[in-house]
C-alpha cells in the first residue's frame, strides 16, 4: 500500500516504525467467553494453537498473557 502511495523504500519504514507503533499501542480485550471457551479446549486435551502472518515476537504485544499461557 504504501509503495502504491509512492513512499520511498516502504519495507525498511515498515522494519524502522511498525514494531515501535505496535508495541505501544492500546491494550487488547478478548471478547466474553473466548477465555474460559479456550480453556475448556485445553482442559478436554483439545489442542489449541494461533495462526497469525505476525512475527511471533509481536505475540505478546497482540494477545493478553492468559492466552498466550493457554494457546503456545
């Protein structure tokens, strides 16, 4: 997108900023339920897992610390 905008060397802006931008943002919520629903997946052996394009060091900037417990 932002090379469609004609924005000079946008992959290294987004290596430079994104992170930082990322890491700072607001706090996530998870919607009700989705909490005690994943861990009744987990109590009945059911395995659970995230599918993300992210980098996964950006995980724990993305999802509270519960589900990053239960889903890694």
């Amino acid at each position: 997108m932002l090379a469609g905008l004609g924005v000079p060397h946008p992959d290294e802006l987004c290596e430079v900023w994104w992170d930082a931008a990322l890491a700072t943002a607001a706090g996530t919520e998870l919607f009700p339920g989705v909490m005690d629903g994943l861990m009744a997946l987990k109590n009945e052996g059911t395995a659970t897992g995230l599918v993300t394009l992210q980098h996964r060091s950006r995980l724990s900037w993305l999802l509270p610390p519960a589900v990053l417990r239960c889903c890694t």
